[in-house]
C-alpha cells in the first residue's frame, strides 16, 4: 500500500457518508475512522486509527475486503428478476465477476482477484458507491468442496 493509495481512501471516506473504511492489501489493513464534528462546528475528518496487531494480522490472514474502483450505482446481479452474480457463502475463484458498477451509462465489472469464499455482501444493488468503498468480504483461498 503506497502514500497516493492511502490518500485516495482518505479522499473517498471524507468525500462519502460513511463512519469508517477498512482497507487490507499484501498482508496490510488500514482503518480509517471520521472524527465527530468538533463543538466549533467544523467538518469531520477522516483519522488513520492503529489497530491492535494481533486483531489485524488475524483480520489480513481471514479476509479481505473487495473495494469499489470508482463511484457509481452497483449492480449485484446481471439484469432485476436474475440471481445475483455471488451470494454469501458462495467459493468464487480469481476473476469471477462478483457485481458490476455502473458509472456514466458505462458499466464496469468488479471481479475478485483472488478464490475464496464470499463472507459478506456490505452493500445493496442499486445503491450508490464511491470509490474504495468496501463491496465484498472475501475469505481468501480455495474454498471447501
């Protein structure tokens, strides 16, 4: 995870709705938490917070969170009435199509970079997105047959 990459996820939570986004990649989780707005009225401000190092490196070593790539509305599924693309539960493998964001009347697919289990769903289809914000929590590695 290098400085412009961090920005970026800073940019996004200040930019969004959100209260805090956690971000693992290579071994690394970043959490970020928005401070309360101070008594003077100011806007809050996104805080990297350390998160203790046993609760981190367990976090990495079970699972990963699959992120936006940019704004837009997300899809879960090909077209309404379908089944969704991954459901909780599901073993996907790399480059499996996990939702598709639509930006600009382009649509964009998210696919999973790794196999693995889907853990969670952390967003609804239709909702809007902004860039780094966490979709999916993966279980990283093959999953049980």
């Amino acid at each position: 995870m290098n400085q412009e990459q961090i920005k970026v996820l800073i940019d996004s939570l200040a930019a969004s709705d959100l209260a805090e986004l956690s971000f693992s990649e290579n071994g690394s989780t970043l959490r970020l938490v928005k401070k309360t707005a101070p008594a003077d009225g100011g806007a809050p401000s996104p805080l990297p917070v350390a998160e203790p190092a046993a609760a981190a490196a367990a976090a990495t070593d079970a699972a990963t969170l699959c992120v936006a790539p940019l704004y837009g509305v997300v899809h879960l599924q090909p077209t309404p009435g379908e089944p969704a693309y991954v459901r909780v539960g599901q073993g996907i493998a790399a480059g499996q199509t996990l939702c598709v964001i639509e930006a600009m009347k382009v649509f964009n697919e998210v696919r999973a970079d790794a196999d693995g289990v889907v853990e969670a769903v952390l967003v609804a289809s239709g909702e809007e997105v902004e860039g780094g914000q966490p979709l999916f929590r993966i279980q990283r590695g093959q999953p049980d047959v």
